[in-house]
C-alpha cells in the first residue's frame, strides 16, 4: 500500500511538473518582451541590422505586431484603401477582369493575394467576379499568402460566404505554378530592410545596438558588411540608401511565374523610384511612432523603391512592367468617379458623407491620391496586344 501511495504522488508530480514546464516555455503574448529578447539577441551577437529588427518585432511566434491581433481600422495602427471603400477592391476587379478579357479569359485561374490584411481586398474582388459569373466550380481558385494565425482566421470567416475553394500559404513558392492574378497590396512595405549611410570610408550599414534596459540605438557597422557588398552598386551617390533584399528576390519570383505561367500582377504601395533617403519609420494609433520604442507595440515600414522592383523584373524576365502611377491617376482613370454617383444615387444622407470622405481619401493629392502607386507586371508576350490596347488605369 505504501509502494503504491508513492508511485502515485511521483506520477501527480510529474504531471504538475510537466504543465509549470509547458506554461512557461509558450509565455503569452501580453507577457512576453519582444524588446528584452532583443536585448538578450544583442548581447550574444552584438548589434544587429534594421531587418533582422523588423523580422523579430513584426513576426515573433509570440508577440510579433502582425501574429495575435488586429492592427487595421480605427481602433488599429493604420487605415488601408481596400477598409475606406468598397470602390477601391470594385475597380481592381474591374481592371484584372478586363486585362483578362485581352488574352480570351484562359482557365483554370488562381486569385493570389499577398498580406490580405482582413481580408476586405480579396471580398470586393470576389464579389464583382461573381457578379460577372466568373468563380466557376474547378476553374477559378483563391491563395492566400499570410503568416498571421490572427488575420488567416479574420480572412476564413470573412470569405467564408463565396463557393470558392480558398488556401492559405506561408510563402509565394507555395503556391501552384498556373495563369493568375497576383496581387500585393501594401504588402512590400513592410519587408526587411537594411539601411546604408555614405562614410569617408564608403557605405556602412546602419545597426541597432542595446542602449540600456529594454532601449535601443542606431550605430555604425565599424566595417562593410555582406548586404552592402552585394546590393550597394559601386557607382552608388546617395548619402543614404536602403535595400530590401527579400523584396527583391520575391518582385523576381513573381516576374518568373507570370513569364513562364501567364497572368497579370499589380503591386500597390507607397514608395518613390530610387531616390528616396530614410523612410523606416513606425505607426502607433494612427500617428508616427519612435520605432526603437516599446518594439511590438506598432507597425513598422519603410517605402518601397518601385524602380528596384522594376530594374529585377524585366533583367531577369520576359515581362513587360507599367508604371508606377499614382493612386489617384489609376483610379481616376479605372473611373472611380463613375462608381461614385453610382453610389451616391443609392444612398442617404450619412452614406453619401461617408462616400465622398471616402473618396477624397482614396484621389487627394494630400492623402493617399499621391502617397500611393500602382505598378503593374504582364507576360512580354502581351506587347502587340497592348500596344493596340493599352494597359487600363495606366495610359
């Protein structure tokens, strides 16, 4: 009986054992320190670059800004286009749909969003594909390309109500190689960067060091470093200059599928060609953030050099690349006004306020009208058919 009584209490106490064990090698999200993580990171390593910064604090298991909540709206970060207004996902469809119409509609066909936020992007899209008959059982598919538990979910419940098969990746090579829309909406900001900064010795990469408790700052790599031999170009002028390596290498993946597979792309962002400075910034409740302070807490982005993308595309693929054009120009010309009144005739009061803020948000010079730019990628295949009929949105 003795014997027994022991065996007992050993088992129970390897149980509570194992559960205390299992408790504290998964902390939760709220308790867990992104910043003293870092901490920890620097001092075994030394300082470490902006992208391997933003990797951590964006994308941690645990507490990554992007894995447990959401970010959008109001009561989020930041605003997208696709959450102010139904027009802005309704002319996007429109412009694929039309494209599409150009080459004679080929199918099977795969919708692939890249970051689909919520989701709202993508339910416009279907929406006007359904409208027009064009989600056909075995021929029309959606992919996902998400890494957030959070937003995979927000995303099942909202597309939930299309007769449309849907699949969520990690990574773009996930996705099965045939004719598609791919599409990338705000979604090339937010990859790694590494900055630059001309020395009297030539460029030296901009790292992040520990700076106390739970504090960080910028320092100075005593010496070049792999990135900067290899993406900094010898005849380099600028004072300050950033790459993004892994947005390189997915603008050229996605070059190679639609040149060997077909299909139609769009990247949309905000970003300049080439010759922009500093842009790693942070956003916390809609304002500007200190991004060394309280890591996680905001989102974290830089400006997308479209004339990088551009120059990988087309010397390492047979496409054609269009653009960048501002917000406002593509989608004046894809006729947002149109769809405006359109609206506007169905609406009350209230609505049509809402509308036209909306709309002054999406096309005005000073708020995202400008801030933004659309690009656009085609097989180069596509050249004596465009040229009788131009790319839409970018003439």
């Amino acid at each position: 009986m003795l014997i027994s009584t022991r065996l007992l209490f050993k088992r129970l106490l390897w149980r509570t054992l194992k559960r205390s064990l299992s408790t504290k090698a998964t902390p939760e999200p709220s308790s867990f320190s992104i910043a003293q993580q870092l901490i920890t990171k620097i001092k075994v390593g030394g300082p470490i670059t902006v992208a391997d910064y933003m990797k951590h604090v964006l994308l941690n298991p645990q507490a990554g800004y992007y894995m447990h909540r959401d970010v959008l709206g109001e009561k989020g970060d930041f605003v997208t286009s696709p959450e102010l207004s139904q027009m802005f996902g309704e002319l996007l469809a429109i412009w694929f749909v039309n494209e599409w119409s150009k080459v004679g509609l080929p199918k099977p066909v795969q919708i692939v969003e890249l970051g689909p936020g919520r989701g709202t992007l993508c339910y416009d899209i279907l929406r006007i594909f359904e409208r027009f008959r064009l989600l056909e059982p075995g021929l029309t598919t959606v992919h996902l390309v998400e890494v957030s538990p959070h937003l995979t979910k927000l995303q099942s419940d909202l597309l939930s109500p299309f007769d449309v098969p849907i699949t969520w990746h990690k990574h773009l090579d996930d996705v099965p190689d045939q004719f598609g829309f791919y599409l990338a909406h705000e979604f090339f900001d937010v990859l790694p960067i590494h900055q630059f900064k001309k020395t009297e010795r030539g460029y030296r990469e901009i790292l992040i060091d520990a700076d106390g408790p739970e504090k960080f700052r910028f320092v100075l790599a005593p010496g070049e470093t792999a990135v900067g031999k290899c993406f900094v170009s010898a005849d380099e002028t600028r004072d300050f200059v950033e790459v993004c390596p892994e947005g390189l290498i997915l603008a050229d993946k996605l070059a190679k599928r639609i040149e060997s597979h077909g299909g139609l792309g769009l990247i949309v962002d905000y970003g300049h060609g080439g010759k922009s400075a500093d842009t790693f910034r942070a956003f916390k409740r809609h304002k500007l953030h200190d991004p060394l302070v309280e890591p996680g807490s905001a989102d974290l982005t830089a400006d997308v050099d479209f004339e990088a993308i551009r120059k990988v595309m087309v010397d390492k693929s047979e496409v054609l690349v269009y653009g960048p054009v501002s917000q406002r120009r593509f989608l004046l010309n894809m006729g947002i006004e149109y769809r405006l009144e359109k609206l506007r005739c169905n609406a009350n009061g209230q609505e049509i306020a809402s509308l036209d803020y909306s709309y002054g948000m999406l096309v005005d010079a000073d708020k995202m009208g400008e801030r933004f730019k659309f690009m656009a990628v085609v097989p180069a295949t596509l050249g004596a058919i465009l040229s009788r009929y131009p790319l839409c949105g970018f003439s």
